[in-house]
C-alpha cells in the first residue's frame, strides 16, 4: 500500500501539470499548494489528505493510521475533476473575459464622453 498512495500522488502530480498549468514543484503537495484557488475548496481538502497520507506512508506507526477507503475516495474524486478540465478552454475563457472587462470599459468611457459632451451642450 505503500507505494500506491506515491504513485497515485505522482499521476494526480502529472494531472496539476497537463491540466491546470502548475509546472512549479517537484511533488504532488508543492503543486498542490502553487495550485490554489484554481482548484474547489473540497478539491485542496482532498489533496491535503493525500499529502498529509504520503507523508504517513513513510512512518511504520503512522502509516497503519491512514485510512485507505477515504485517501482512495479523494484520489478518485480528484482525478475525476482534473480529468474534466480543458487547458484550452480555460485559456480561451480567460481571453474573452479579458476581451469583455475591455469592451466594457471602452462602453463606460464613450458613455460617460457622451454625457458630459451633451450636458455641456457640445452636442
């Protein structure tokens, strides 16, 4: 059991990587936490638990305390939801949200150019 928590954690490391762009870290707990906000709160829970049970692997009284069934749970969850996640769509979303915040403020300023011309009587 051992190694399977590791090896889950190095594919769920692999996933941080293609999935969400966390290139920075060597281990699944450094990516983990350079990952952040991008991930759901219940997400970081369940990574912190699969940290927190690699790092009880290695402690041969601790590691009998691990609870397997709830580790596997969180690996399964985490995969599920890092397998869902499109890099190219996120980044296609980010620049259109980018593009919409400026079209936006280009709205806001010709409105506001507008009004002050009129009440001036520029108009």
């Amino acid at each position: 059991m051992t190694t399977l928590i590791s090896h889950q954690a190095e594919q769920l490391s692999e996933l941080l990587s293609e999935r969400l762009g966390v290139h920075a870290g060597v281990g699944f707990a450094e990516k983990l936490a350079k990952a952040g906000r991008r991930l759901p709160r219940w997400a970081r829970r369940d990574g912190a638990l699969i940290a927190m049970a690699m790092q009880w692997e290695t402690h041969p009284m601790l590691s009998r305390q691990i609870d397997h069934d709830r580790v596997a749970r969180a690996v399964k969850n985490l995969t599920r939801h890092l397998g869902g996640l499109d890099a190219s769509k996120r980044r296609k979303n980010k620049i259109l949200d980018l593009m919409a915040s400026i079209a936006f403020v280009v709205c806001v300023t010709v409105g506001l150019i507008l009004g002050i011309m009129i009440w001036r009587d520029l108009i």
